[in-house]
C-alpha cells in the first residue's frame, strides 16, 4: 500500500501526470472492498469516548491521520501523561 502511495506521488518510480495518478487512484483493485466512514465521523466517535483535541491532521487520497487526547489516562496511569493516539 505504502509503495503504491509513494508512486502515486512520484517520490519513486517513474513520474506520472495528475491524470495517470487520477487513473490509477480510481482504479486501484482494492477500491470495492475499501469502504470507510468520513474522517469528521471517526473524530466524532473518538469524542463520544472521552478524547479531545481531537482532528484531522493529514489527509493524502484515502489516508488520513487523526487522533486526539484522553486526560482520564493521565490519572490511570500514575505519571500524569495523558494518553494520545494517532490513528
């Protein structure tokens, strides 16, 4: 997956047009089967369990990087850190 993201940016392999890469993004064999919720829907659940300064911090084609904090793990886990997650 990460060679196929990484060609798809030309940062190996031969550099492609924005058409090709369009191409291949919507052709790719894995699409029927990748089906994901929104990345403000999976914040929102993040939320709903207790995290916060939650967001979306990257998003590249499909990708996107989100996540946030619990303070509740703080306490749970004696050093006062609050637990953060990146998904």
């Amino acid at each position: 997956m990460m060679i196929c993201l990484l060609k798809r940016l030309w940062l190996i392999g031969e550099p492609k047009s924005y058409a090709e890469i369009a191409a291949d993004y919507h052709v790719r064999p894995d699409k029927a089967a990748n089906i994901l919720a929104a990345a403000e829907t999976q914040c929102e659940w993040l939320r709903e369990i207790g995290y916060t300064q939650v967001d979306v911090y990257l998003k590249i084609f499909e990708l996107a990087l989100f996540g946030g904090i619990r303070e509740s793990d703080a306490e749970a886990s004696g050093n006062g850190t609050p637990a953060v997650v990146f998904l």
